[in-house]
C-alpha cells in the first residue's frame, strides 16, 4: 500500500467516525455536545487528508 492508498483508507475511516457521531449526536441527546464536539474534530482530520491527497496526486 502506498502513501495516498493509505491516506485514502484513513479518509474513509474518518468519514465512518464521523457518521458515527452523527448518529449517536441524534440517538443520544443527554451528550449530543460531545458527540458534535468530536463530529467536529473528525471533520477537521478529514479536510487536512484530503488536502493532502490532493497535494500528492499533483
């Protein structure tokens, strides 16, 4: 596996954690700040993969 194959497989896990925390943000509103405070958190390590891939597939 190479590097973007690898940044690509991390994007994908944070885009299912971010779902995630979307979901129990909804399922569980007694700690739906914290889930969106991670929602929030995952979304930030998504944009920096993918400006990353972005950069190494120029």
């Amino acid at each position: 596996m190479g590097p973007i194959e690898a940044l690509k497989l991390a994007l994908s896990k944070e885009i299912e954690a971010m779902d995630l925390y979307r979901k129990f943000s909804l399922d569980y509103p007694v700690a739906q700040e914290t889930f969106l405070f991670l929602l929030g958190e995952e979304t930030k390590h998504k944009i920096l993969l993918e400006k990353k891939i972005v950069e190494l597939t120029k």
